[in-house]
C-alpha cells in the first residue's frame, strides 16, 4: 500500500466523501441482498433447457472455484491498495454489481439446472441465509466479481491474467453446472454496463485530484 497515494487522495473533502459512499454501498447492498436471498429461494422459477449444460456430464469443482475467486479477489485487492482511486471506484462497482443482481434476479426467476452439483460458497452463505444458495442464478456474481478485478486493474498483465481467471472460473461454472450458460454471459454484459454507467457519472463528476479511471 502506498500511504503517499493514500495520504494525497484523503487530503481532499471529495477523497474522503467518495470512500465514505463507497463503503456505504457496499454495505447496503450486502444487508438487502441477505434479506433478498430468503425471497428468491422461496420463489419457484422457470428450468431452462440449456443445449451447453446438455453438452457435459457435471463435475465437482467447489475447491478449484472457491480457491481461484479468493484468490484472485485476495490479489486483486492487494494491488488495488496502492491505488486508492481505482480501489474506491472498484467498491462502488461491486456495490453496483450486487444492486443489478437483485434487480435481475427479481425480473427473471430461474430454477437450477437439473443436474446441479451445489457450489457450497461459505462467504457467500455467510452474507445470505445461512443456508445452501441455488436460486441465485441469474447473473453469475462469482463471474461478474473476478470481471471487476478485469475492468479495474492497473497494467495490462494483470488485466490479462484476470481476464484468464474470469473465462476459467466462468467455465468451471458450467462444468459444474452450477448456473445455465445464460447467466454467465450476462454477468460479463452487466457487470460492463454497470462500469461504463460509473464511468460516465465520474467523467461528469471527477474524483478527488484526478481526472480518469482506466490508465496505462
């Protein structure tokens, strides 16, 4: 982390509002989303035929996908620190993410694939019920999270390798047959138009001592 960024990032009123609204979202959309799940795995959905998922016998790939997703969210965060822009505007993101989720989620009721493997994601219960989640399919979060640390890295290589994990994740998603193939290219198409929406907002309202998100 480098504490001269951090320092001249916080030195500024708009620095400090815009991490005090980014941890806000986050907060808010993690505490209605909890309350949100309880509703979707009560709701019955529509069990779609997929022609990918017809394509693959599942595989059990918990530990792979829970140890790349951590992984990668425990790196991506890492470099982040020491750019204090892009970290605050990579919160916002998710909060962002997370507020699409529930709105599509509620507009498109799905019930799992029918061979299903459940992905047992302690985190992601922790936050939710308490309970396994199987309803919350329509769009992929653990694919749409590991597409922020794409969209949100620093240099190119670390972009690529995001972008490696993201496709590998996405497609162990499938193996498993833990979401239809649906709700993994819309999590790419959402999460994108969520960040192209923040964007645009921050071009109109620059952040604090800096002009611009995507550099080098």
């Amino acid at each position: 982390m480098s504490l001269i960024e951090w320092k001249d990032y916080l030195r500024y009123p708009r620095g400090r509002r815009e991490l005090l609204l980014a941890m806000v979202m986050i907060v808010l959309a993690m505490v209605v989303f909890s309350h949100f799940v309880d509703f979707v795995e009560a709701r019955p959905g529509a069990r779609l035929d997929d022609p990918v998922l017809r394509l693959t016998t599942p595989i059990d790939l918990t530990w792979p996908i829970f140890l790349l997703v951590y992984g990668s969210l425990i790196g991506g965060v890492a470099a982040l620190l020491r750019h204090p822009q892009r970290l605050v505007f990579a919160l916002q993101l998710y909060a962002l993410m997370v507020v699409s989720r529930i709105i599509a989620m509620y507009l498109i009721p799905l019930d799992p694939p029918a061979n299903m493997i459940a992905l047992r994601d302690p985190i992601v219960e922790l936050f939710g019920t308490g309970h396994l989640l199987t309803r919350d399919l329509f769009f992929s979060g653990h694919t749409a999270t590991l597409f922020i640390l794409f969209l949100t890295a620093n240099r190119r290589v670390t972009r690529i390798a995001f972008m490696l994990l993201t496709l590998v994740v996405a497609a162990a998603m499938l193996l498993q047959h833990v979401h239809y193939s649906i709700d993994v290219l819309a999590a790419f198409f959402f999460t994108y138009a969520d960040y192209a929406l923040l964007r645009k907002f921050r071009v109109r309202f620059p952040p604090a001592g800096q002009s611009g998100v995507r550099q080098g």
